[in-house]
C-alpha cells in the first residue's frame, strides 16, 4: 500500500433546479502516510467540495458522479452506509473553517469532544472525561478543566479552534482533513494554530489534507500541493516546484498576485 | 489639514439584565487622536476587536461617539454625506439584493440632487465603466453577480456623488487574492485621478504597504504604534506591531 488516500479520475456534479454544475472535473491526486498535502485554489475552485467528497460529506444537490477513493486499500464509494460511517470521523477527520458554527452551541466543549471519545473509542463516563482532558492539553489549552465547562460562544475563534481540533483528534484519526482552518482567525492566531497542527501531526503522526486559499500557508506547510481551478487540479508539486516553476497560466496568475499583496 | 480626529471615544455598557445598572463597561475606541492630509492615504491596521471597524463609523458620523470630536475642514469638506464615502467590508451584505445596480447607482444622485432620469442613467454607465463592469448591469439584481464584482458595484456606488473623502473598511478581505490585486489597482488609479482621500482600514499587512502613505496600528481601542508606512515596516517599535509582522512575514 503506496498511498494511504489515492483518488482517481473524481467527478462531482451539482444540480441547481436542472441545470447541472461541473464542480469537480476528473481530479486526481494522493495523500501519502504522513505527509501533508495543500489543495490551493480560489473560492469556487472545488476545493472544499473534493474535501467533502472523500467521505462522501456532500451537501444533497452535489453528488458524486463518477471516480475511485481508496483509503488504506478500502475502495470508500463501495462501502456499506454504517461501515463509511465507521471510517468518518474515526479514520478521518475533518477540520472546518468556522468552528464556531459547527460546534454545536447547546453542549459544553467536554460534552461535545467526549461525544467523540464515547462513540469511537467506547470510553464510559469518568474515563472520557479524563481523555477530554488530556485532548484539551494536548491542543495546548492552558486551563483545560475549566475550559471543560463552557459552551462554544464563550471561547474565542482560536480558542473555538483549538477545541475543534481536539475533536478531530480525539479518535486517532489517520488522516485529518483541514480545510481552511485558520482563514477567521487573526494572523497572530492563525500562526498558533499552524505551530500546533505541526506538533501534533509530529506527535501523533497523521497525513494532512490540507485546503486553503492562502499561499502563503501553503508555502510554509506543504511537502507536495495541487493547484485547482475551475474544477480540476492544473498543477501538482512540492511548495519549491510550483513557486520556483510554475507552469500553469493560472499558476502565474496566483503567484503575481501573491507577490504584490500576499507576503510582506 | 483635512480630518482632524481629537481624543475620540466610543464607550460601551455591558448590561447585567434589564433595569439593572451597566457593570462595566468596554471602550471599543479609546482616546484616539490623529490627523490626515488632503489627498493622503491613512493605513489603519489591527486586529479583530481592536477597535477598526467603530472608528469608521465614527469618521462616517453613522455612530455617535462617547467623547472627543471628528472634525474635516469645512472650506473642503462642504456636504458631508456627499463628500464623505464609505465602502463596507462585505459585498454580500451591504447592496439591497431587492434593487437593480442601476437603482442602486442612481439613488445617490437623485438624493443630492445631482443628475436625474436620463442624465443619471448616464452618469450610472459612467460609474460602472469607471470600475471596470459592463452597462448591462444595470438591469441586474446583486444576487447574479461575484463578490468581487459586488464590491466594484459598492465602489462605483461610493463614487456616484464625487466624493472627497472615501473610508474604505477592509474593502478587499472577502474576496481572491487576483482579485484583491485587480481592485487595488483600480483604487490606486482612482485616487490619482480623482484627487481622493482614502482611510483604508486592513488586517492585511501587504496591502497596507502597498497603498497607504501613514499607518496607525490600534489594539483594543487605542493607537499602539503611528508613522509613514517605510518607517513601520523598516523599523517597528512597539512589541504588537513586531508580533504583527512577525506573523504576516512567517
């Protein structure tokens, strides 16, 4: 087994009132163990709707029409219902962009994470509590007893952030799926978040699939990254090739942009 | 000197509960004193919740401020809410989505009483040329257009009235990068032409550098750090505005 995520030849469809959208065009790219992977692109690229396809997360207009998504050997499209489900959320993981709108607001943190622990690992009560615990500390949250207690709405973005990613890792996951995880958060906070995600990627030892529109994240993150555009991946390459080299016109354009008022 | 912005506040009460006395209370702004030059351009950078965003309002006079005054010299300034224009940070939220562009364009000129009917009609495929979108916008909804074009839509309509002045509230932020290059371009082009003034509030640090002639970095209501943009980013003094370029340049 080569690739730990390799997806072929992907296509996604979306239906809106009958005319059918292309959003995603024969796409192909892997993920290796350990490795962490950038999908770069601007908004409306198809980015966000790859992510959501490898375990068929699709909002219900958008619908897989053809491709192959084998993870660590298993072919995801063919699978029963409860055993993807199995697979989501346990062997890989999602981190979105607003944690604030995808926790839920009416469970404290430590109820929320705990879900996690209790569903996926068969914790009971008191164990979970103390893996809660020790996930909080683990995202570096400095009074993670207190922490425990609150609802989402009483933490800040980062903060939100840091729980989300907690949940996220509670399970182990092999492969955590990250898609623009730090694009709310102040650069100060987004800087935090990004130094924390590479510990633990060191210490837990997962691949990254990383989503972002950001290049300069890019740059800093990626041992390999695709470039999307209206669809499909233009280009593919390690963050020196395609910022050294790019080769695709919509590379160029990216990168000149970036030049001028992405970096200082 | 064109704005002169004096020890302004905005103080807000945090309420324990009704007909309860405020507990305490948050200074979103706090003391803020500066001034801008006439066809300058003031870069004011921070994060969320330092304060940006409540002393545009301020300028604007869209809030009242707790203390302190905002003044714009009466001899250039003569119509304020013609002279003094604003662009908002999201172009999803701040165009009617039940009004035509070309309703949307004209209602500044028939409020200051500038162009009506066929004249206005004119003046709108002007403003629309002006940043770059097509005359057959005119007839379409905001909902069938990009964010980007959105924000060209806010833009033209800032500019209806000839404005002087133009507060521009981190007008790039939710849009891509080449199109974030594309507008500011355009900004840069409107102000040599048109003689504006622009207060260009950001989190983004690059853009920033490359528009603005003065920074006022705030944090948490007040000015931390104040100076032309070379001496900010050669030379920053104070630790928030190190970190802040620390992170910008990682």
């Amino acid at each position: 087994m080569k690739h730990l995520l390799a997806i072929s030849n992907l296509a996604v469809d979306i239906d809106i009132k009958g005319s059918i959208l292309h959003a995603v065009k024969n796409v192909s790219f892997t993920v290796g163990i350990n490795e962490t992977v950038v999908i770069a692109g601007e908004s409306g690229s198809g980015k966000t709707i790859t992510a959501l396809a490898v375990t068929d997360l699709l909002p219900s207009p958008a619908r897989i029409i053809s491709g192959d998504i084998f993870f660590k050997g298993e072919d995801l499209r063919n699978l029963s219902a409860a055993r993807l489900r199995a697979i989501r959320g346990k062997d890989i993981s999602y981190v979105f962009q607003e944690p604030g709108s995808y926790l839920n607001p009416v469970l404290t943190v430590g109820a929320q994470i705990g879900e996690s622990v209790t569903y996926h690992q068969g914790l009971s009560r008191v164990p979970a509590r103390a893996a809660v615990i020790e996930l909080l500390r683990r995202v570096k949250i400095s009074d993670p007893q207190v922490v425990y207690a609150k609802y989402p709405f009483q933490l800040s973005g980062g903060m939100n952030q840091r729980v989300f990613m907690a949940m996220a890792l509670a399970s182990r996951p092999a492969l955590l799926i990250a898609d623009e995880p730090t694009t709310a958060l102040d650069v100060t906070i987004e800087a935090e978040i990004l130094a924390l995600l590479g510990e633990l990627k060191a210490e837990l030892g997962f691949s990254l699939l990383f989503i972002t529109h950001n290049l300069s994240i890019a740059k800093r993150i990626a041992q390999r990254m695709y470039i999307m555009y209206q669809g499909r991946i233009v280009e593919e390459g390690s963050a020196d090739q395609i910022f050294g080299v790019p080769q695709h016109a919509h590379t160029r354009e990216l990168l000149a942009a970036y030049d001028r008022i992405g970096k200082l | 000197m064109l704005i002169r912005v004096d020890n302004l506040s905005k103080i807000y009460p945090i309420e324990r509960g009704w007909f309860r006395p405020a507990c305490a209370a948050i200074a979103a702004v706090d003391s803020v004193s500066f001034e801008v030059e006439k066809e300058a351009t003031l870069g004011i950078v921070g994060e969320s919740g330092s304060g940006k965003t409540t002393l545009a309002k301020m300028l604007l006079n869209l809030i009242m401020p707790t203390q302190g005054a905002v003044i714009f010299d009466p001899a250039y300034v003569t119509n304020f809410r013609k002279d003094v224009q604003i662009v908002f940070q999201n172009p999803y939220a701040s165009l009617n989505p039940k009004m035509r562009i070309g309703q949307i364009l004209s209602e500044p000129l028939i409020i200051h009483k500038i162009a009506v009917k066929d004249e206005a009609e004119q003046r709108c495929r002007e403003l629309l040329q002006l940043v770059g979108l097509d005359e057959t916008a005119l007839s379409r909804y905001p909902g069938q257009f990009s964010g980007g074009q959105r924000q060209r839509i806010c833009l033209a309509r800032a500019l209806a009235c000839g404005p002087k002045v133009l507060v521009l509230d981190e007008p790039l932020s939710s849009l891509d990068l080449t199109v974030q290059a594309t507008l500011l371009e355009l900004l840069l082009q409107l102000k040599l032409t048109m003689g504006l003034t622009y207060i260009f509030i950001s989190h983004n640090l690059a853009v920033i550098k490359h528009i603005a002639d003065s920074v006022l970095v705030m944090r948490e209501g007040k000015i931390v750090e104040r100076g032309s943009a070379d001496q900010i980013f050669a030379v920053a003094r104070h630790p928030y505005t190190q970190r802040l370029l620390a992170a910008a340049r990682a």
